[in-house]
C-alpha cells in the first residue's frame, strides 16, 4: 500500500508537507513504478518525446485526436479525485493543510513587527505579495495524495504553477528592496509567466501536434505583439536596461521557439520559455539577495562584532549561499516540466574526456562548492588567528600574519589536491611525475626553495617580526610583511623594499625593536672655546630631562667627550620611549638648547 493513501487527513497533511521536500523521484517504499520514478529512470524517454516532430508521425488527424481523447480518459483517473469518497479527503487535507499554512504565515507576519524600520514594512509587503501563492501550493501538494498511489497530476501542475508564481513575485520584490534607486519599475518574470503557464498546461494535455502547434503559435504570436507594445512604453518611460534586456531575450526566444513550430517541433519549442524563465529567475533573485547583503553589511557585521568568527563566516559564506539558495528556483520546474529530472541528470552527467581525466558539469559545480567552502574555511581560520592574542596574550602579535598567509596556503593546497581527485586525475601517477621533475628542478629553482625554507625558519624562529624596525645591509625600515618567499620592509622614504628571505638568514642584521620599543640614542653638541663647561652640561642635562619622552630611569647623561680646535664637544646619552620618535626628540632637544645656551651667553660652535 503506498505510503500517503488512507490515514487520516491530519497525518497526510503533516507528511506530505515534509515528503514534498524529497527530489523527484525519490520513494520510501520503492515504488518503481510511480511516474515520478520512472520519470527518474527512463530518461531516453522524455530526449526522443520532446525532438519528435509532426512529420514523424505517419497516423492522420483523426486517429491522433481519437488517440488523445482516449488517453484523457484514461488519464483522468489520476489526474484529479474520483468519486465523493476522494473529494471528500481531498477536501478535509486541503482545509487542514491551508489552515496550518495560514497559521504559520501569520505567525510569521506578526513577528516582522520587531524588525527595524523601514526593513519591517518591506519584509510585510513581501510575505503578503509571497506567502499566498506559496502556502497555496504547499497545500494543494499536500492533498493530492491518491488513494491507488502517487499524486493527482493536476494538483502537481497546479502546485508547480502557484510555487512559480511565488517564487517569481519574490525574487521581484527582493530585487527592488535591494536597490538604491525607488522608482517604478516592471517585471519581465510577470509579463513571461502567462505564456510559461500556457505552454505547461499544453504540456499536461499534451494534444495532437497540429493542435499543439496551433495553439502554441497563436501564444507565442499574441506573447509577440504584446512585447512589441510594452517595448516601446518601456522605452519612452526610460526603463533600467536589465528589465529590457531580458525583454529582449524573451522575443529572441519566442522568435525562436516560433521557428521551431513552423519546422514541426512543438514539444521542443516550448522548452525554450521555461529555460528562459529559470535562468532570469535565478539571476534576479541571485543578485537581489547579493544586493541585499551589502546593504546590511554594516549592520550584520556590527551584530557579529562580539562574535567574530559568526562575521568571518557571514563575510566569506554569504554571497555563495545566496546563489546557492537563489539555485533552489529549479525546484518547482521539475515537477512542473515533464522530463526535467532525466533532462537535468542528463545535463549534470555531459561531458567529455580529455587526456583520462572526465570533465562534466557535476563535478564542476562539486569542484565549485569546494571552492567556496575551503574559502569559508580559510576565512574562519585568519580570524581565529587573529584574535588568538586575545585569549593567549603570551602569543605575540606580530607572528600573526605570517601564520595566515601559511594557513591559505595549505588549505589551497589541499583544494587543489580534491579537484584534482573530483576531475578523477592519478595523484599516484602524478607524484610520481613530480619525483621525476623534482631533480631538474631543484638545480632551475635552488633560490626560491632557499628563500621559502628561509621564510619558514624566520616565522618561526621570530627574529624578525611584522612592525618591526630592521637593517639589513644597506636597507632600514619597518617590517610591513613576512611572506613565504620575501620580507618586505618600507623604508624612512615610504619605499617598499622586498629583501629575500634567504639574505636575511644568511646574513648579518640589526633588530632594534624586537625586545623593546625604547632605544637609547645621544646626541653631540658643541661649544666655543672658553665656555663654562660644567654650565653647560647642567643646561644640556636640564634640557634632556624636561622633555616627556625622555625616560627618567635610566637617566640621561652629559659627558665632556672631546676638545677641538676652537671648540669644546660634550656628548647626551638618553633613553627614549619609541624608536620612531628618536629624530623627533633630538630635534626638539637641539631647539631647546639653542635658546638655552644663547640665554646664558655660551655660544654653539
């Protein structure tokens, strides 16, 4: 007995609310022979229905019309309730289902409330224009359970139509929240949906092909005139170009879905419209969501700021799962459109061979979701890195940024390494390879090996750290970055010089704030001969000891130093509290005492 038919109403409606999640064709009890699964595993079917043309069939109109009214009689069965027994049940699950749905929704309406204005007035507008179209298809889905097995196909055709709807009103609204501007505008997705709708219903009744191909090509000959009119209104009213650019598309393929009709592909030429409005779908709702992320940026990061690792992860996972959620848009065409899940499992298994290696659709969306997952990751890692100081304050700070840039080097690594698995490439062969390459290239590539074994020993050693003031030969400056291969240091002058890491290791240096940010430095001064020296070194103390960055312990020191011709030289040895405000005090100090010993009658030589 199927899973849904009998029971009672509240439990059919509660598991159908959670099984119409499951992929097509997916059945708990196995049921290979309901049309979802052998939907599934038939797809040549649905790729030699669809190209079929009406010169293919040798049967004459009479035959195919007597044909199909026999199939709708024999359709009709399942394709809606039969009998007062079935309407009945329909009924109770549908009431059920709309009543819980209702609820929720106004559950859900009332809790936007607390949102910030004007975000709640925009969220209510959206769930009033979303939610009735979508809670509708959810029940309808709901209660379409059979008695015999499976669903009523026309409660599936009309679930898909109402969650089309739904998800075309939304994606619409969500654009216009995410944009700056707020003038009017007009939606594609609703000037394209009737004639989509009009092509799956022909679809469901799938009549003759002279038939078919006479009503789809008045559809698309109405959809065209109309086109043409709304164009030129667009136009004067000056329109935004995505809008009329998607109209545009739209007649391109009208124009070409009409060609296939005169040619005799009816079925086929209807594809094109559904095709057309998934992927504008996707697209609008990809960017309105994209859209909305920058917008509450600043606000989303100042509700992660006491959680940093939350806004690492909204920051690198936020734009891909947009696109990700934005994807689930196919979902109701799969249903709606007879063949989608064989046309999809066909289109993610296409590919082709090159050199061993099977490159195909599915394992590029794979290798693109590991893309973005390892990015995620090595977002979360920088920023727990960056904030490890602050739980261990014995770390220092300074090894922080090399650790990062080693950190997205690995995980890179590793991506590399499982796309290449995902491409189905011999990693056994290719390290082999790599053995064979690897004595060639040690002799072209002994340098950059030197320079990164190098950059290892100094991140960790930490000789040398970032913000740090170095020479090294005949370069002096601030350390700004230690990378794998160079150290980059930027000079008095602003200049960036990128030192190799293996100069560094091999050679002498001078770090003169690892240990500490106070130095030591003097400074020389020079009087007439004749001066009254123990004077001046009171007032050259005096000087020294009254300026604020001038540590009291140790203490600054005068010396008598030298006796030259025509003057007497004396010599302040001082400790400073930061290196890079060394040359600032010197020049304060020699203001100082330029007026000082001018006061006092003791001339500077």
């Amino acid at each position: 007995m199927p899973v849904f038919s009998g029971g009672r109403p509240l439990f059919r409606a509660c598991a159908l609310l959670f099984f119409m999640l499951l992929p097509p064709g997916a059945s708990l009890a196995g049921d290979a022979s309901s049309p979802a699964a052998a939907e599934w595993k038939l797809p040549g079917l649905w790729s030699a229905y669809y190209p079929a043309s009406s010169d293919s069939s040798p049967e004459t109109a009479s035959s195919l019309l007597a044909s199909w009214l026999f199939s709708i009689q024999e359709r009709r069965t399942s394709a809606y309730p039969q009998g007062s027994g079935e309407w009945l049940d329909f009924g109770r699950s549908l009431g059920l289902s709309l009543a819980i749905l209702g609820g929720l929704g106004g559950f859900i309406l009332r809790r936007t409330r607390r949102l910030p204005p004007p975000w709640d007035g925009a969220c209510r507008r959206i769930l009033l224009n979303f939610w009735p179209p979508f809670g509708l298809g959810l029940a309808v889905l709901s209660a379409s359970a059979a008695p015999r097995g499976g669903q009523y196909d026309l409660c599936v055709l009309l679930y898909s139509l109402l969650l089309i709807a739904a998800t075309a009103g939304l994606s619409w609204r969500l654009r216009l929240l995410s944009l700056a501007e707020r003038e009017k505008r007009f939606s594609p997705l609703k000037f394209l949906y009737p004639v989509v709708a009009t092509g799956l219903c022909l679809l469901f009744l799938d009549p003759p092909f002279r038939i078919l191909g006479l009503l789809w090509g008045l559809a698309l000959l109405v959809f065209l005139c109309a086109l043409l009119f709304l164009r030129r209104s667009l136009r004067r009213a000056s329109f935004f170009l995505p809008e009329l650019f998607a109209l545009d598309c739209s007649a391109f393929f009208a124009l070409a879905s009409l060609f296939l009709v005169v040619a005799g592909y009816d079925r086929l030429s209807i594809l094109l419209f559904p095709a057309l409005f998934v992927l504008i779908n996707i697209i609008m709702l990809g960017t309105a969501l994209t859209g909305l992320l920058r917008l509450g940026k600043d606000r989303l990061m100042s509700l992660c700021g006491e959680r940093p690792m939350r806004g690492a992860l909204a920051q690198t996972a936020g734009i891909p799962l947009a696109w990700i959620l934005s994807s689930l848009c196919l979902l109701p065409w799969l249903k709606a459109v007879p063949g989608a899940s064989g046309f999809l499992r066909d289109f993610l298994g296409a590919g082709f061979n090159a050199g061993g290696v099977r490159l195909d659709f599915s394992s590029f969306l794979l290798i693109t979701l590991l893309f973005f997952l390892f990015r995620a990751f090595i977002g979360l890692g920088r920023t727990s890195l960056e904030h490890l100081p602050e739980k261990f304050p014995q770390i220092e700070r300074g090894v922080i940024p090399p650790l990062r840039s080693m950190l997205g080097g690995v995980l890179w690594f590793f991506f590399i390494l499982a796309a290449l698995g995902l491409l189905g490439v011999n990693l056994t062969s290719l390290a082999v390879v790599a053995g064979g390459l690897s004595v060639g290239l040690g002799f072209g590539l002994q340098n950059i090996c030197n320079n990164m074994v190098s950059g290892l020993m100094l991140i960790f050693e930490r000789n040398i750290l970032v913000g740090d003031y170095v020479n090294i030969g005949n370069v002096s400056g601030t350390v700004r970055a230690i990378n794998i291969r160079s150290t980059t240091v930027e000079t008095s002058e602003r200049a960036l010089v990128y030192v190799p890491n293996s100069v560094i290791m091999s050679g002498q240096f001078s770090n003169w704030t690892r240990g500490d940010r106070r130095v030591r430095c003097s400074l020389e001064v020079k009087v007439a001969q004749g001066s009254d020296t123990a004077l001046t070194a009171k007032i050259i103390l005096e000087s020294a000891a009254g300026h604020p960055r001038v540590l009291e312990n140790p203490a600054p020191g005068v010396y008598f130093s030298e006796f030259g011709k025509g003057f007497l030289g004396f010599t302040l040895y001082m400790h400073i509290d930061d290196f890079d405000y060394s040359a600032r005090v010197q020049s304060d100090l020699r203001f100082d005492l330029e007026k000082a010993l001018a006061g006092q009658g003791i001339a500077l030589f």
